[in-house]
C-alpha cells in the first residue's frame, strides 16, 4: 500500500499483512463495550457511549492510542502512543447534535462530541487546515468543529474499524506509524489511506435488543457453569415471554457484542469476580507463559484496585492464582501443539524410543563402535538435523528423560571414540591409540548414589578422565527451556560431543550407570558443562467464544539457537558461563526453579561453589564425608618387602626409605580390563598403579630390561599400564608380585639404593626384592 507523509506530502510505502494487524491491533487496542449502567438515557441528557472510566482508541495501522493530556490546550498535549495504558488515553463518545449546513454529514449520521475522560478535552479538527495543523482538543464552549462521525471499513482482518471523520471540515482523524506523541497525529482528506482507520468495538444505537430481564435483579444462582447460566436465562425468559433468542438476549444483558465474551462475563459475575480491563487485549508476546502474559496484562491496568494475577482469574474463569496458571498451562500447551513435532527417528529411521533408551544407557553401535562420524551417513544425518530440524521444529522425548524431577538432564562421557577433532586424547591408529581414549577431562565423579550404598569411590583421577554437560530448564513447562528440552539434549549429545568429539558410553561399565539421564538419576560429580536454548517464536492471545486461546504468529518462524549457559556463581554472584550448577542458580533467581530443586540438584554438582574448578577433589571428597561419615580414600602405600622402600611418582617413578607417608607415596589400585596383554591371567581383571598426587599410571614396556623402559605416564592409558598380583611369601609374611600384564616383568624396588635407582622390573627368576607389601583392604575399592 502506498501512503502520503500527511507533513510534507513525500510517498512512502506500507507493507500491510493479517500478521501485522494482529501484531499492532492485539497487542495495544482496548475493547469499548456499552454496558447497562454507562448508557444514559434521559429526557435532554446526551447518549455517552463508553464504560464510566472511558475507552481507548486505537489505529489498525501504527497500534498507536490517542491521547489528550490535562493542563494542555488546544494542538498541544493531543497525540498517539504505545506501551502502558494512561489515564488521558482514554476517551467518551457523547452523542450530540450535528451541524445543520455543509454537505459532510447525511440525515442517516450519528454525531458524537469526543471527550478525553481524563482532561475533559473535546477533540476537533478545523477547516481550512490540513494535516497535522488544526488538530487539537478544547475545553469550553462546544464548537461544531468538535463534533465527529463515525464511517466503519473494512481493514482486513477480522474486527471492524472506523474512519472518525469531523463533521464540518471533513478531514479523517489519523495516527501515522514511526511517529511518537503528538507527532504524525492530525486529519486529511482525499486519499483514504490505512493510517486514518481506528479500532473502537463500539455498540452503535439498534445494535442490540433490548434485554427482557434486569441484570442486577437476576439471581444466577450458585452454578455459575456456562451450562447453569444458560438454563436459568431461558427460564427467566419463558416467564416474562421474550421474543429473541438466548444469544441475543446475553449479549444485551452486559452490552457486549460477542456472545462468548458476554457469556464469559455473566460466568463471572455470577462467581463474584470481577475485572478492570474493559475487554481482552489481545496480545502479542514472544513465548507463551503465566508470567509473560501476566506482565502484559499488569501494563494494562494501572490504577486497578487488584493486581494483574487477579484480573487474570476473570478472563481464565478461575478462582485461585493456580487456576489461572493451570488454565494458562493448557491454553499455550495447545499453542505449542499446532508447531511442527520432529523426533529422533527423523535423523535415521532405526534411532526409534527403543533405540534411543538404549543410547542414552551407554548403548548401541553409536558408543561400541570407534573411528570417526564425519563423511560417514549418520554423522551427515546429524549435521543435516542439526542445521534444519533441530533449529526450527519442536523435537519429542526419549522415554528414558521423562518426567525429570529436577528439570535438568546431563550427560557424562567415559570414551572418546573419533580422532582428529582436536577434542579428547583417540588418535590414529585406532586399535593402539583410541580404544581405550579418554574425552578431555572437565570434572571428578566422586562416588556412587545411596541406591548403590555410595560405593564404589573414586578418589583422585580413578574414574580417568571423564567429561559432563548437561541442560536445565524453567519449571513452565511452555517456558522455552523447557518446550525445547529434547532439542538441546540432541545438541548436546548426538551432535555436540558424539558427532563433533566422539565422546561416548558411560563414565563406568555397568548396566546401571546411564550415559545420559535425568540428573536425579546421574552420580555424583564435582561440576558440568552446559548449553542453553535461545529461541524466538510470537504467540497472539486472543478471546475467543469467552475462552482465551494461545496460536503462534504465521509466518513467524520458531528459531532456536544453542549457547554456552549463561549462568550466575552461586557462591559469589558473578556472572558464570559454561556452568550446568550456575545456571541452575540463575533460574532460581529468576523464579524459573525452585530452591528445593536447586538444593538437590546441588547434591549431584557438589562443587556448585568452585564452578571453575576442573578437578574439584576437595568438593568429592567433603561431600562424601558428609553423606556417609566416612573418610574419603587417600590412597595406600606400596612397600618393598626386601627394601623397605615405598613406592612413589613425580614425574618418574621412584622408592624411598622415608619414615612417614608422603603425598607421592599414595597409591591407587584401579581394576580394569587387561586389553589381551600376552600375560594376563585368564579369565582374570588387571589394576593401573595410580598415583594419589600425580595422577600418573605405572608402566613397564615390553623388551626393555631392568629400570629401562619403566616409568608413570598420566595420558592414554596403554595395554603396558595393565597390572595384576601374584600371591607371594616374605618371611611367614602375605607379599603380592606386582606384574605387568602385557610384558610380562615383575616391578622390584632394591636395597640400598634411593630415589629413582634402583627401581624397575624384570623377567625370570624371582627375587625377594620383586615382592611388595600392599594393605589391599585398605584400597579404595574392594579387589577380588
């Protein structure tokens, strides 16, 4: 549509669309209603068509108010505006006598003196004049300037509107879009154009019947259901023998010309609630939430003698604030429904909810197998996803991540299956230097849950190096966060860390250990990574037959975004990202989770406090203390029974004579599998020699001899890193050979030698200094 600039005459073009209507119209304009105690009919009073407080008028094209403020005269103080609804943007249609000379209004026309119910102003608009220029409100003395007709078109869309035209100039009243305040307000003629249409749901004269029964004198009784109103009304309308029907005479009742929004009004009347708004402003609000919609409507009532959580109850029919929250619930629920749905089958026709359940459970040829995703079907089929699907549909659950009691999901990974991403430690070739890869390491598992009697415990880096991510969200389950749940948790599983990292299966081999699961169901670590969702999608709430209902915007697309969270440090309220434990607490404080919830999420994330923290030992280990009473494990020593010497790491391994135990000389035995080394035992499990304080593996590589090749290593963990005990006898004593599973030598630690001579390992006979005493029962985990 092309307009003319009504200043200076410069065309400009207007893009008009259903879309914008609802976007402008619903979201700012008032409905005007003509109730029973606001229409004054007497001997030689005017007609006042509004509520007694006045209503607001609205123009379809800018969505912009008028306005006549007090203490201003005649042009100046009268203009348009957006956002909160101000007394002076309120007005009164009087109706009066029309001029009786010029040719602007017809014997058919109704006149009306346009009062502002704040200021008390009377609109005009002079001849002689144009645009902007002559346009005002006045006090005083009613010129015939002052007096308006009402012409109703048509703005395509479905609600009427109205030129409001002077009736002795004839210039059309218009609010212009990009302006502000009083500029771009004024009246033209010729041209009709889009910015000169208002909305004013306004009952004119013989619009409604007149009603058989007296509103303030009918008693609805106590069933204040649609279904009793309506069967009471058509008795009392028996009795006094109406000739119109039921939906005629309920809208002429509360003087509404919608018959749901009348039946709505009788509902609560009859229910004892009541409202300030005048009508349902439809609006327009990114996202559909009780909050959201409730600040919208708090923007609406200023001066209301009850606050917006009230008001909503009138428009839900509720009688309670959860009610109204509940009713709210399911009306964006249904909103959210019309969206297009997505599932997890869509990026491979096998990745079904049995398949899925299986995944998450550390399952499935997508965590068994090694080697790459790129250039490879299903790693195509997940960047595809990714970049369409994920982005703009809502994606469905995985049985297994349902009803999350603490709103939250995470992941944390044991294996690092891809190399070349420069993520985790897989390299080339596969089979020596990525079946047993770790993911880069962002956080310590510390012990298991109280359902497994908060055994085993992993002290130090006993779990090796694992990696956790995870997701939250708001307790609204129409919030964003939690609407798009599944679609961040598809970010960051299948395609964040498998199909960009390769990181998989569960940080421990059992079937009870998940991968992936609601959080209440992970153990507990030390801290986590997180993304959030940022998504966009405009939902229009609307009144329709009495009932409210929630639709997306069309053409308006859902996009979503995955970002790092944006969190708050809960021990110091910095702002924190990267952080499932701080985001967690940014909801919180932002009413989106409850601090119950948080309380126990942080019973999981037990280094919440030190959210920067990578190897959060101390957190592990003063949270198992408390739970349990118990120390937490430090570590044993490994003492030659020959020498005397216990066996310590820095950056080498060495033994020492030393009286008391040192940090370096703590030890943990790790079980593992003994990845086919040629001296293993059947059927039998290998250790890692852990150290406490270096966090280094012991190993003796194979065709070395003596103290050559034998060493601590704290990267991928080799097949000569693989141990087992042999039973021994020192002196009547229990004594354990320490031998290394894939080279067959024995570790020894001299006599008379200290520090790093001395120390080795070796094949063929067995020498005294082979033989280690070891308090295994004192291991953190219990060895068979």
């Amino acid at each position: 549509f092309s307009t003319s600039n009504q200043n200076n005459n410069i065309t400009s073009t207007h893009k008009i669309s259903k879309d914008w209507f609802q976007t402008t119209k619903q979201q700012e304009r008032r409905i005007m209603k003509l109730t029973a105690a606001s229409l004054l009919i007497l001997a030689a009073a005017p007609v006042v068509y509004s509520q007694d407080d006045g209503i607001g008028i609205t123009n379809a094209h800018s969505g912009r108010r008028l306005y006549a403020q007090s203490n201003k005269w005649w042009e100046s103080g009268v203009g348009a505006g957006h956002g909160t609804f101000w007394a002076d943007q309120k007005w009164h249609f009087v109706e009066s006598s029309c001029p009786t000379y010029g040719d602007i209004v017809t014997i058919d026309d109704t006149c009306y003196e346009i009062t502002n119910a704040h200021s008390g102003r009377r609109l005009y608009a002079q001849s002689g004049r144009e645009w902007e220029s002559g346009v005002g409100a006045g006090l005083g003395t009613v010129y015939d300037d002052q007096k308006w007709i009402l012409q109703e078109d048509d703005c395509g869309v479905d609600e009427r509107c109205f030129l409001i035209v002077n009736a002795v100039s004839g210039r059309r009243l218009y609010a212009q879009a990009g302006r502000s305040w009083e500029s771009g307000v004024g009246a033209g003629v010729g041209t009709v154009y889009d910015d000169q249409k208002w909305f004013i749901d306004i009952i004119l004269p013989g619009e409604l019947v007149e009603p058989c029964l007296d509103l303030e004198a009918l008693d609805l009784g106590e069933d204040c259901t649609a279904d009793a109103i309506e069967t009471k009304l058509l008795f009392e309308m028996d009795a006094a023998g109406c000739d119109h029907s039921l939906e005629e005479e309920v809208k002429a009742l509360v003087q509404e010309r919608d018959y749901g929004e009348a039946m709505l009004e009788l509902v609560n009347t009859c229910s004892g609630i009541e409202r300030c708004m005048d009508g349902w402003y439809d609006l327009t609000i990114e996202g559909c939430t009780y909050q959201k919609i409730l600040n919208k409507v708090e923007q609406n009532i200023p001066g209301c003698p009850h606050d917006a959580a009230t008001e909503l109850q009138y428009w839900t029919s509720t009688s309670t604030v959860q009610g109204a929250k509940d009713a709210i619930a399911d009306m964006c629920g249904a909103g959210w429904d019309v969206l297009s749905e997505t599932t997890f089958a869509n990026i491979n026709p096998e990745w079904d909810d049995d398949f899925m359940n299986e995944y998450v459970n550390g399952k499935t040829y997508l965590n068994t197998e090694t080697g790459s995703f790129q250039d490879t079907d299903d790693g195509n089929a997940i960047s595809s996803f990714r970049g369409n699907e994920a982005a703009s549909t809502v994606m469905q659950s995985v049985p297994d991540l349902e009803g999350c009691a603490l709103q939250s999901i995470m992941c944390c990974f044991g294996r690092d299956r891809q190399p070349n991403d420069n993520n985790g430690n897989c390299a080339e070739p596969l089979d020596s230097s990525c079946v047993n890869a770790d993911p880069a390491d962002n956080t310590n598992l510390c012990f298991l849950s109280e359902e497994f009697g908060h055994k085993p415990v992993f002290p130090g880096e006993t779990e090796g190096d694992i990696h956790c991510h995870g997701l939250a969200w708001a307790e609204d389950e129409n919030d964003f966060t939690a609407q798009l749940k599944y679609n961040n948790f598809f970010f960051v599983s299948l395609f964040d860390h498998m199909y960009q990292r390769g990181y998989v299966e569960s940080t421990i081999d059992s079937p009870d250990i998940p991968m992936c699961a609601c959080i209440e169901d992970m153990q507990p670590v030390s801290r986590s990574d997180c993304t959030q969702i940022d998504a966009t999608l405009k939902f229009t709430i609307t009144l329709e037959d009495g009932v409210l209902t929630a639709m997306p915007l069309e053409d308006d697309e859902l996009k979503i975004e995955f970002n790092s969270c944006q969190g708050t440090n809960p021990s110091n309220g910095n702002n924190q990202n990267n952080d499932l434990a701080s985001y967690v607490h940014r909801l919180h404080n932002r009413g989106k989770l409850s601090a119950d919830t948080q309380d126990a999420i942080f019973d999981i994330l037990v280094g919440y406090n030190q959210p920067g923290n990578n190897n959060n030992e101390a957190a592990c280990a003063a949270a198992y203390e408390d739970v349990t009473g118990q120390d937490y494990p430090q570590g044993i020593a490994i003492t030659n029974a020959h020498s005397g010497r216990k066996l310590y790491s820095n950056n080498d391994i060495g033994a020492s004579n030393s009286a008391e135990l040192e940090d370096n000389q703590k030890w943990y035995l790790v079980p593992s599998s003994c990845d086919g080394g040629a001296y293993a035992p059947v059927g039998g499990d290998c250790l890692e020699l852990l150290n406490a304080q270096s966090n280094r593996r012991a190993f003796a590589q194979a065709n070395k001899y003596w103290e050559g090749g034998v060493g601590v290593y704290d990267g991928y963990v080799y097949p000569d890193q693989k141990w087992f005990l042999e039973e021994a006898d020192y002196n009547g004593e229990q004594a354990y050979f320490i031998v290394n599973a894939y080279s067959g030598r024995r570790l020894y630690a001299q006599a008379d030698k200290a520090g790093t001579s001395g120390v080795g390992a070796g094949v063929g006979t067995k020498y005294d200094d082979q033989k280690w005493f070891i308090a295994l029962e004192q291991n953190y985990e219990e060895l068979l």
